[in-house]
C-alpha cells in the first residue's frame, strides 16, 4: 500500500505549525486563516479517504471473512501497519518506532479530528474577529497552534506503539497549554494554562511510569504484540486479528509466576498507572479541575479541545490497551468505579453553573466518563462485548454534539460578549439558527429518539444492565441529570423572559457564514449519525453487532429523559420563583454543586497550607539557615583566619629572618627535649 495520503495526513499540518509559527508574521490575518483553514480541508479529505479506502475497499490487507458466532459470514476489520520506521534503538529488540497503524478505532478518529478540526478552523475566521472586522491580536499565531494541536492528536491516535503514544500525547498537553493561554494578556488564561499543563503533566508521571513497567516485563512498546499475535497463513507479519491473546503477555504474565508487587500483579499496576494518565486527559476524578477553568481559552478551543479531541484521549488509551485491561479485571473495575463517581459528580455541578461554558465543561467530564464506564463494564460474556463498541460510539456521537453545542455557545458570546446566562435570555427570535442548532445539540446529549445521543447512550445503558443492576441504575440517574441540566442551560438561554435590547441596531444576531456553516453541518450528523450501524465497523472481539434496540432500556432511559426535560421547562422556561426556592430548600447541596464540591479549595489548601507551608517551608527555612548557615560559617572562620595570619606574608625579610630563627629555636629545643 502508497503510504503517501497518509504522511500527508501527518505533514499537512506539521508544515503549517511550521509556516505560520516563523512566517505567520510577514502574512496577514486573512491569508493566515485561509491557509490554516484549507491545509485542514485537504487533510480532512485525505483522512476521510483513509477511513473510507479501510472500510470500503474490500483490501485483504483491511479485512477478511471468518465464520460467525452462529455460522455467519462476518468481515473482520485487522490492524495494519502503513508504515513503520525505527527511530530509536536501544538493545535486543527494543526499539522505537514512529509509523502509522489503521485500524477500526484509529481510522474512525481520523474521521472525528480532521472534522471537528476542519469546523474549528472555518469557524475562528469569523470568530476571532470582532464586528467591525478587526483581527484578534496574535490571529496568526492562534491558527499555528491549531496545527499543532490536529498534528500531534492525529499522531496520538495513528500510534504503532505506546512510546510513539507517549510523546505525541505530550505534544498534546503543549499545544493544549498554549491555545488554553493564548490571551496571555489574561491573568485568568495564564493561571488556567499553566493549571492545566501542571494537572495532567502529574498525571503523564504515572502513564509514563506505567509504560516503562510494561515494557519492562514485555521487552516491546508495540500495540501489535500488546494486544494481538500474527494470524497464521498470512505471510505479512503485520496482519493481525484482534481475537489472538498475545503471546508475549502470555508468557511473561501467565499463571503463579506472573511478577507480583504489593499483592497485585506488575500488569495490573502498569494498566492502572497507564489509566492515570488517561485519568488526566479525560478529567476525571480527582484530576478533573483543569478542564473547566480551561474555558478561559477562545471558544473555538474549547470546542477542539475540550469537547471533541483532546479529552477523549484517555478513553482512546484504554481502548487502544483493551485486551490487556481484559486479562486484569480489576484495573477495568477501577476504570467502572473512577468513571461512575465522576459521571455523577460532573452532572451534580453542571446543574448549578451559570457560565454557559463551565456548563458544558461539566457536561463534557459526565459525558467521556460515561465512556469510561462502558468500557470498564465491557466483557466477552456480557452482550459479546457491547460495551467497548458502545464508547467508541459515544465519543463518536458526542464529538459531534459537543462541537455542535460549544460553537453554539461562541456565536451566543460573540453576539452579547457574555459567558453568563443572566446577559441572554429570550434569544430564540433574535439568533433562530443558532437557536435551532443548539436545540438539536440538546436533544442529542439528552437522550432524545431520533438524534445520535439515543442510541449511542443507549448501547451504554444495555451493556451496563447486563454487568450490574447497580451500575445501570446509577448511570440512568446521570443520563437524567444530563437532560435537567442541558434543557435548564437551553431555556435560560433561548427562553425564560424577554431580551433587552438597547440599541436595535446592535441587537443580537445569527453569526456570519463561517461561523453559521458548522453549526448546520454538526447539527445534521447529530441527527443522523445515530442510524449508522456502528457495529459494523467498530468491533470487539472482530464480532459485528447489529443494532437491535431493547425497548425496555430504550423506553425507561427516554421516559426518564423526558421527564427530566419537563422540570427544567417547568422551572426555566417562563420567568418564576421556582429555582430560587429549590435553591433555599436545599442550601448545602446548591452550595456545593455551584462551588464545584470545593475541589478547587481543597487543592489550594493541600498545596498552599500543607505543601508549601508544612513541608516546603521548613525544608525551604533548613536550607537558607543550616545548610547555607554552615557554609556561610566556614567562609566566615576561614576569612577570620586568614586575615590573623596576614602578616606572615608582609614582605618585610627582616620579620621573615625573626620567623625563621624562632621556628628553628623551636625545632631545636623539641629535638633536644626529645633526645634527652
């Protein structure tokens, strides 16, 4: 296979990093957004060419038959490896690649980047303008870290192993710090940049540890012989079927002799490790607090990289590492368990947010954790694995919305330069295409037939019922809150009372056509992409899974969605006392969830009072008094002594002939007291 569309897909917008970042000075703002915004159009085309030809094609070296579970012909997708050099050696065979690996879930990330990248990058060239058409300051620079960013996320998720993983997961967290802090004028964008890049660089000291524990025990960093071992007939190495247990994990983990530290096995410690760092990209529990201050960046950024890509990384890492999570259950029940407190967590203060973004914040956490749980309730014996399909679905369904419902949110801002709800109101007349567009949103994440978010979160639901009763119970309550929430933020906006409008001819208004343009696109994929059958192309186990709705999931989960709609249009769709009064009977808990439960303040005081006051302080108060203390002394002695003795060196032949007859006195008399 030409591996040419794919290094494109790759240099594309390395090399537009690289042009706006040192030329970006010399062009003007209108041609640097042009450039960014086509050089993201054609590598759009290239990876949906990618994704298509992988699918499509009928390529033996993308698929072939096998005999289903009741004597069907089924296709089976394999993992391929396009290319794949070595980059850096080390000893035996251990090495580094840098290559590009197709396969189910990387092909189908191709698709989700390079199109909420592509929509971004039209978008921003109407938003990072103000209304009488200026520029906004460092406009240039703004589209070089867009680059950037869909470079190293595309190099994420087109990995061959998990070094190559590691660093573009890097590269990652720096083009994420710096479109978080590119109003760096900003003290508020700074703290948050910096806030960020400190949260989930902590949590890459586990993922990292993690790696170098596996590699360790396995002596390879290949997601191949991870996850996979070569189907036999097949002459090419590099054809592999995602059904064959690793010979590799086999036999370094198998059985009494398997490495064991602190009553776990070395695998479970590394897959847990690898999980923090997911842990971190996806904002979950307890390393959650930088996603929602990280909205301090231009909007569009939040729709990139908080809502569609970037936080979806720690679920793509999981199910990158699926099978090994498989043969160490207990690491996939901390992933149930992180992502079921987190899901519900992140729901409770979404319902008591009044910045427009910090509600979608919250929305995006609830949202990847229920991805998290899909994949930890994931089993071969529940539902032929359902639930790694269902995530999958999800982050691809809500990559859509969530874009959809964050550009939404930037055209309401850019129309009343306001984040807060209190500054809208009543906006459905005057923005009636936003207003369309973000309903659609709502109705997607809400769970509402026929919009993408039914089924994808009703895939999530089944596999949940069929691992726990418990699990399914509570991730319904989350998906109910989901709907409250969602629809309260939608009548607040759009509803509520009427808009004041003071000057008519500055009333608020739909956006320009780049701005317009996404919203309309998103808004009809939300629509119909819940009726592709996504287990025909995401599998687990290589068993495809026609969508066969169970009613009684389905018709609980969207009563419950319903029901939950009709008391948020109860209590925010016309003016009235209501939320004051659900507020003033539950004061503590309205405190809490509009504080955010103080995660933020228990940080500050853990780092300020204990860290930096209890142990940093005092070490910090040693080493100024006793440890440059005791060097300061011996300088002090050694000056003291030296200005004592000054004289021996006078120049004067007269002292030194004294000197040297007393010292010979001296020797004598010692000899002759000594000899005597």
């Amino acid at each position: 296979m030409d591996a040419t569309i794919q290094i494109l897909i790759l240099a594309i917008p390395l090399f537009m990093f690289l042009l706006l970042g040192l030329l970006g000075k010399y062009l003007s703002p209108k041609i640097a957004g042009i450039l960014g915004t086509t050089a993201m159009g054609v590598v759009t085309a290239l990876a949906y060419y990618t994704a298509f030809n992988y699918f499509f094609s009928g390529d033996p070296n993308f698929q072939r038959e096998i005999i289903g579970e009741h004597g069907e012909t089924v296709v089976e997708h394999l993992q391929y490896i396009v290319f794949n050099p070595v980059w850096l050696e080390f000893y035996g065979n251990l090495h580094i690649n840098i290559g590009f690996m197709l396969d189910s879930i990387s092909a189908m990330m191709l698709v989700v980047i390079t199109t909420i990248s592509f929509m971004v990058n039209l978008y921003s060239n109407a938003y990072m303008r103000d209304h009488d058409g200026v520029y906004e300051k460092g406009f240039q620079r703004y589209y070089a870290f867009l680059a950037l960013f869909s470079f190293s996320m595309l190099g994420l998720v087109v990995a061959t192993n998990i070094f190559q993983m590691y660093i573009f997961w890097e590269l990652v967290g720096a083009s994420s710090y710096l479109l978080i802090g590119f109003y760096y004028t900003s003290p508020a964008a700074v703290s948050a940049s910096k806030k960020a890049f400190i949260v989930t660089r902590f949590a890459d000291l586990g993922f990292l540890i993690g790696i170098l524990v596996l590699s360790y025990y396995t002596g390879v960093f290949s997601f191949m012989d991870f996850t996979s071992a070569p189907v036999e007939g097949l002459a090419d190495t590099y054809h592999i079927s995602l059904d064959t247990a690793s010979t590799v994990l086999a036999t370094k983990f198998a059985g009494s002799a398997a490495p064991m530290f602190m009553g776990c096995s070395v695998l479970t410690w590394a897959l847990v490790l690898i999980f923090m760092g997911g842990m971190g990209k996806s904002a979950m529990l307890p390393l959650h607090i930088w996603l929602p201050d990280a909205m301090e960046g231009p909007t569009p950024v939040s729709a990139l990289i908080h809502a569609a890509t970037m936080v979806v990384a720690g679920v793509y890492l999981v199910a990158r590492l699926f099978p090994l999570y498989l043969q160490e259950t207990t690491a996939l029940e901390i992933v149930t368990v992180v992502g079921a407190i987190t899901a519900f967590y992140a729901a409770m203060v979404a319902c008591a947010q009044v910045d427009i973004k910090r509600v979608l914040a919250f929305s995006t956490i609830s949202q990847i954790a229920f991805m998290m749980v899909s994949l930890g309730v994931c089993r071969p014996e529940y539902h032929h694995g359902v639930g790694y399909m269902a995530s999958m679905f999800h982050l691809f369904t809500h990559a859509m919305f969530k874009a959809l419902l964050f550009l939404g949110a930037g055209a309401l801002i850019h129309a009343v330069h306001s984040n807060n709800y209190t500054a809208m109101h009543g906006l459905r007349k005057y923005m009636p295409v936003t207003h369309w567009t973000f309903l659609i949103g709502c109705l997607a994440i809400a769970g509402i037939i026929p919009f993408s978010g039914f089924f994808s979160k009703d895939e999530i639901l089944t596999a949940c019922g069929e691992y726990s009763i418990f699990v399914y119970i509570w991730m319904s309550a989350v998906a109910a809150l989901t709907a409250f929430y969602m629809f309260r933020l939608y009548f607040l906006i759009f509803w509520w009372k009427e808009h004041k409008v003071h000057d008519p001819h500055h009333a608020p208004h739909d956006q320009p056509w780049p701005m317009t343009v996404p919203l309309i696109f998103l808004a009809l994929v939300s629509c119909v992409a819940g009726f592709i059958n996504f287990g025909d192309f995401v599998t687990y186990n290589g068993e495809q899974h026609t969508f066969d709705l169970d009613w009684t999931v389905a018709g609980i989960s969207l009563t419950v969605a319903v029901v939950s709609i009709a008391v948020a249009a109860k209590m925010y769709m016309k003016e009235n006392p209501l939320p004051d009064k659900m507020a003033a009977a539950l004061p503590r808990l309205w405190d809490w969830c509009y504080h955010r439960f103080y995660w933020d303040e228990l940080y500050m005081f853990i780092t300020h009072r204990i860290i930096f006051g209890l142990i940093c302080k005092p070490i910090a108060w040693f080493d100024r008094h006793i440890i440059d203390g005791t060097m300061d002394a011996f300088a002090t002695v050694t000056n003291k002594a030296s200005w004592s003795i000054k004289g021996l060196q006078s120049g004067n032949v007269q002292t030194y002939v004294w000197i040297y007859l007393i010292g010979a006195l001296l020797l004598g008399t010692i000899t002759y007291i000594c000899l005597i």
